[in-house]
C-alpha cells in the first residue's frame, strides 16, 4: 500500500526515547496515566518496525482518548490498523524475553539473529546450548513453520514456537501432531509476558483444549528449550490421553478381530455343513444307484463303473449320473417308462465311464436319454435299418 498522509492519525503506539529505540509503549487510555507517561519523555515512530522514525506528539485531550500523532505533513509506510499493533506488541514480547533470560546466569540473547536464508526472533545462549524462540502473531502455514524450523536448526539445538492466537495454521498442525503447543501473552496495561501452554485433555468421552501457564518467570530453558511445571502437567495430560487413545485402538481391533475371527468360523461352519450335506446326498445318490429296481433284477446293470477324469470333474459327474439313474430308475418302477425302451438305455449308460460325458451331456430329464440312445441305436419299435 502508498505511503499516506499521517497528519490525522491517531495511533496508540510509540517508541520510547529514540527512533531505533526497542522500548515499545502503549498509550493509556486513562488521561491520568497518560500524563504519567508524557513526563519528561519523548516519543518516536519506531525504524525497527518499518516506521519513519519521526518525533510523535502525544496528545491527550478531554474529548479523545489519549494517543500519539505524527507531524503535520509528514508520510509513513507504517498502517493505523491491526497490523500496527501486532508489530508494536510482537517487539515488547521480544524485548520482554530479552529482559527475561539475561537475568538468568550464564545466559544471553540477541534478537532478529539471521541464520542462513531465515532471521530468528530471540537467539537465546545459555551454557555450551542455543535455543531459538519464535514469536508468532501473524499467519503461518504449517509447512513454512517446518521448513523455517529445519533452517533455525542447523545452529540451534532447539526452536520452538510461541502462538499468540489459535487461528494460525502452524498452531494447529503442531497441536494435532504431538498434541500440545506454546502460547504467548502481553499485557500492555501491567506491561507483563506470559508463556503458556495449549493441551488436550480428555473431560468424560470429549477431548478437549486446555491451557495453562504464567509468566515468566515460572519457565526454564535447556538445550531442549524451555520447560516448566506448566508445560510437564500438559505433556502428562496428553500422554495419558494418547495412552487412553492408543487402548481404545487396541481394545477395537481386539472386537473388529473377535468379530473377524466369529465369522470365519461361522462361514467355515456353514460350509462344512454344506460339504458335509453334499456328502451325504451324493453317498445317498450313490447307494441309490447300486440298488436294483423290483421286477428288474436280471435287467438292471449289476455295476456301474468308475468315472475317469479329474478329481472335480469326477465329483461333478457322479453328482449328475447319480441323479440321472435315479430319476431312469423311478420311471421304471412306476411303470412311466416300458422296460422294453428303459433298461437298454440304463445299460448303455452303465458303459459311460467318461466323467467328461456326463459333465456334457446336459440332459434336462429321462425322456432327453431315451431320446439320445434312440437317436444312436434306433427305438425297440422302430429299430435303425
């Protein structure tokens, strides 16, 4: 966006002191503070931010709330909106961490530190260790927020990132993976910095987010990164959640395996107990087939021979020949069928020890056997010439 007139802005921020100054101040909106502040200070738009670095006058009047403006005239690149803010507050978190870890012994920080393609917010040095601490107020995709970690961690032993607001990406990714992320507080009115921690946690059958935390005085850092009572309650919250998780799992596959295995077993059952139907039918079948009719017993065929082919084949056709014979059989006891056109169309069958030409012969009823001997040797009343 241009550069705009700033004549009739009215922004709450400044910089104390000197332009490239990192002593972010908010103005009160308290007429009495204000002036508290406005005492013998001077108040500047801030170069560390993209500012202008012009002198800003703090106006604090009876009818608008107290706040800072720019010279008559005068241009600058920064925006009166949230963006403003965000930048004013991300450098007091900045400059909170700073005042935080040097008063820890045998540690330093510096800030805005470029390390290769990537400028990290607060380098922290402590005893043979570093740490980058990320500050992170804006978007932030979750990939970018991997590939800045892997950058940052070529020099340190730790990076981690402290989210001012839930709606970031990158927050919500971490917070899915290993399910806890830091936060990040400030309080312009107390001027105070807080680090917290985001968790979830089970209530009842709901999972859901918590948070915990204080200033910062209740933290550490370590060459694993910052650590306190807060962060090893959340991290204890989540592993017996996941531990909860990883059962539930368990206990499911466990059912849905249970489950598997009964209808297994219930699919085998069913068909045994249909080999086993089929066994008894076809031995049935079998045993009907070595029985001579009544009135037939120096005509019907005295054996029946074994069926030659492959095992399935074999199983197959005597299923077939078995029930053909027995319907042959039936029509001759019941005197459908005359002897005279029945019994050598059975002893002709008694000859086909093809599994093959059962399988194929595809014949629907008795007649369809009849009418396939007499076709090859001629009918008892009309014999072939």
């Amino acid at each position: 966006m241009d550069s705009e007139s700033t004549s009739e802005r009215r922004d709450i921020y400044a910089v104390l002191g000197s332009p490239d100054s990192r002593f972010p101040v908010e103005a009160p909106a308290d007429p009495k503070e204000a002036r508290r502040l406005k005492g013998g200070n001077s108040f500047y738009c801030s170069t560390a931010l993209g500012g202008c670095g012009g002198e800003l006058t703090f106006a604090i009047g009876d009818v608008n709330i107290p706040h800072f403006r720019h010279q008559a005239g005068s241009r600058c690149s920064l925006i009166s909106s949230k963006t403003l803010a965000d930048r004013y507050t991300h450098l007091a978190i900045q400059e909170a961490l700073r005042a935080w870890i040097e008063t820890m012994p045998g540690f330093s920080c510096r800030l805005e530190v470029s390390i290769e393609s990537g400028r990290t917010d607060v380098l922290v040095t402590g005893p043979s260790f570093e740490v980058a601490l990320e500050v992170q107020r804006s978007a932030l995709s979750a990939r970018n927020a991997l590939e800045r970690t892997a950058v940052y961690s070529h020099r340190a032993n730790a990076v981690q990132w402290l989210y001012a607001f839930r709606d970031i990406d990158a927050y919500k990714a971490e917070l899915a993976d290993r399910g806890w992320s830091l936060r990040i507080w400030y309080g312009w009115a107390k001027k105070e910095c807080r680090i917290g921690v985001s968790y979830e946690t089970e209530t009842g059958a709901e999972v859901e987010i918590k948070e915990a935390g204080g200033p910062l005085t209740d933290w550490d850092i370590s060459f694993r990164g910052l650590d306190s009572v807060h962060l090893r309650k959340a991290k204890a919250a989540v592993e017996r959640l996941r531990a909860t998780e990883r059962e539930r799992r368990l206990e499911q596959a466990r059912e849905e395996a249970a489950r598997e295995a009964a209808e297994k077993a219930r699919k085998e059952a069913a068909r045994l107990r249909h080999i086993a139907d089929q066994r008894a039918a076809h031995e049935s079948l079998l045993r009907a087939l070595q029985h001579t009719p009544e009135g037939l017993e120096n005509k019907w065929p005295s054996s029946w021979p074994q069926l030659k082919g492959s095992p399935g084949q074999v199983s197959w056709a005597e299923s077939i020949r078995a029930r053909a014979v027995a319907l042959l059989r039936e029509e001759l006891v019941e005197e459908w069928l005359p002897q005279a056109r029945g019994v050598p169309v059975a002893r002709w069958l008694a000859l086909q020890s093809s599994a093959a030409f059962w399988i194929h012969c595809r014949f629907n009823d008795t007649f369809a056997f009849v009418q396939a001997y007499e076709h090859q040797f001629g009918s008892p009343w009309h014999p072939q010439r």
